[in-house]
C-alpha cells in the first residue's frame, strides 16, 4: 500500500509538531524517519495511523483519503517502543489477540487462527516460547512478539515507533539485520521512526531527516549521508568537525587561518559555516604559513583499522574541540603524543551559508 501525506499541519497548544509536511512513501518501502526528539517524526507517524488528528492536510492510503477510515479499517500494525504486550496472556495468545478480536463475520476458525500464529511465530523464530509469558522474555524476544501481533491481521502498512529504543546496543543492531531482513521477504510498506542514525542509515530505504515539525532532506541512505542538503543533516548524520569563518576565494578565512575548499558560488566575504568529517581531515605538522587550524592533541586511541585522534583547538580555536580518523601507521609517522602541536587541513570541506 502506498502511503501519502499532504501539507500536514498538527500543533500542541503553541507547540507546532508538524509544519505542512508533505512526503511520499511507496509500496513495500521500508523508510525511517530520523530527527531529534520533538521533531514531529512520532507525531507524523501517529497522524498516518490514526491514532492523531492532523489540524490540517490529508493522508492518503493507495490513493483514497483516509480522513473518513477509522484507525481499525486502515489495515495498519503499529509496534510500540515498550512493547505493549498483555502481560496476564501468553506469547500464543498475544500474537492471536488481533485475529480473536475481529467481527464474528471476518474471523477464522480457532484451528486456522492457532495455524496462523504458528506460522508467525516460526517467521519470528521464536515459536518455541509459545507456552511463555511475556514476563519470561528478553527484551528482544517480547519486541520480536510484538512485531508477530502486529503482523497477524495481516497488514498493507506496518508503522514502528522506536521499535529498539528500549534494548541494548548488541541487542539492537540484531534485531536491526533482523527486521531488515523480515521485510525483504514480506515487503510490506514499513515505516519506522528512530533517532538512531546508524540504525535508519543501515536499515531503510530511504531516510526522511525531520526538524521543528519540517522535513530537511530525503533520500537514500547513501544520499543523505554524502550529500547532506543542509548544516542541520550534516551535524545530525555521524560525527563532524564544525568551523566558522568567511569565504575568500578558495578558501575559507576561520580567524587568521585559512581552510581550502573546492570553488563555490559563495560571493567574496559571505559568511559561512563549514563541515568536515574525521575522515576527511589531515593533521600534518608543517604546513604554509596560515593553511590550516592550529590544534593540539589531546587523546589517542585505536579500535580495529582505524585510530582516533582527538584534538583541542589552539590559537584562534581556542574551545574547539576536533576529531580525526587516521591509521596507526600515520600516527607512528607524525610521531603523535598527547599535547603535540599540529595542524588540520581537510581533504574535502563543505560549505554553507549563513542564513
């Protein structure tokens, strides 16, 4: 089922959750919404549900408003953060609540029904437990018994707010491979909201960026990540190193240093704020007179390929604090210790400006 929202407005009091967002979400998509907390992301979510009432603007489910359909006829699971299992029923029961529930007219046999949430169970891999109470799972198995319930009344939408908020990090990124790989066998149309970006950049699709209530960027993983659209994608999605300064030339003037960057159509003087991430900076320890941040390291440390080097500004960059990811043969090179001066010169800086 193919899922849109046009100019959706809903504020809270003077709260303005959502700003006249409009997105499309196609079938058998699994896309993320990702933003800080409180920027509409759950709210969006529950609004498509029908669990909010948008002040303004329509939701479409295959082409038809969805304005008249009461949450129960929209054919959405949802799967809560925390779970919401019954807690006095067992796994079976929990996952059969939804086919027991329906009007006499439209609800299968109980052998069908118990056949069904077998099935599921299976699907989830956990059809062992099914004897269990909720009570006697792990976090990740009673989230995986949630997605089942959701998934037994047979969805066209599947909605998740937080599906892993709740688990641990070994945990999450399990049932992260977990879910990605459910959804390439059921191809439902998925939505799930996260503040994760790990998890949107390695589970969805497409990645939606929120922010005060507007979308800031959509697109694929790999297209918000290189190409961030703008300064709020860039500082949201993995570690960054930030600077301020002005445009001269090819450079960019942060006090009386100068960063190169690629030539832009920025105008000579426009103020700027430029990103760069660990990745993409260089230290060196001579360099021409004023190309650079002068900086001081302050910590080393290695995991697998790649070692980090974390630095303080110095001079001009007084109270910044920088990132860089090197190899240890680099490190061994340049001969680094802690409270070594050097200099930052990045590979590749992008640049904005100020609005």
């Amino acid at each position: 089922m193919s899922i849109q929202v046009k100019n959706i407005s809903k504020a809270f009091g003077n709260f303005i959750a959502l700003d006249n967002v409009s997105l499309d979400f196609p079938s058998g998509e699994l896309v993320a919404l990702l933003g800080p907390s409180g920027c509409g992301k759950t709210t969006l979510l529950r609004v498509i549900a029908g669990m909010e009432q948008a002040d303004s603007g329509d939701v479409l489910l295959e082409g038809e408003d969805a304005a008249t359909t009461h949450v129960r006829e929209r054919q959405v699971g949802f799967v809560f953060q925390h779970y919401a299992l019954f807690r006095h029923m067992t796994v079976f029961d929990n996952v059969a609540f939804g086919l027991r529930m329906k009007p006499r007219k439209q609800r299968l046999p109980e052998d069908k029904i118990a056949k069904k949430v077998h099935d599921l169970l299976k699907l989830v891999q956990l059809d062992w437990l099914a004897d269990r109470f909720p009570a006697q799972l792990s976090g990740g198995q009673r989230q995986r018994i949630a997605l089942a319930r959701a998934l037994a009344v047979e969805p066209r939408v599947l909605l998740l707010d937080e599906p892993f908020g709740a688990l641990d990090a070994k945990v999450r990124k399990e049932l992260r491979r977990w879910l990605r790989k459910l959804h390439d066998e059921l191809h439902i149309t998925s939505i799930f909201v996260t503040h994760d970006q790990e998890e949107a950049l390695e589970v969805a699709d497409r990645v939606v960026l929120m922010n005060h209530g507007k979308v800031e960027q959509v697109g694929t993983p790999e297209e918000v990540y290189a190409h961030p659209a703008t300064p709020f994608v860039y500082g949201f999605l993995g570690s960054v190193n930030l600077f301020h300064g002005r445009v001269e030339g090819e450079s960019v003037r942060v006090g009386d240093d100068r960063l190169p960057h690629e030539a832009s159509e920025l105008a000579h003087g426009a103020e700027v704020t430029a990103f760069a991430r660990p990745h993409e900076l260089e230290i060196i320890i001579q360099s021409e007179s004023g190309v650079g941040i002068p900086a001081k390291v302050s910590r080393i440390f290695s995991f697998g390929l790649v070692t980090r080097v974390e630095l303080e500004g110095t001079e001009g960059a007084i109270n910044q604090h920088f990132e860089v990811e090197t190899t240890r043969e680099r490190v061994t090179e340049l001969a680094l210790i802690e409270g070594k001066n050097v200099r930052l010169v990045p590979s590749r800086l992008r640049v904005f400006q100020n609005q």
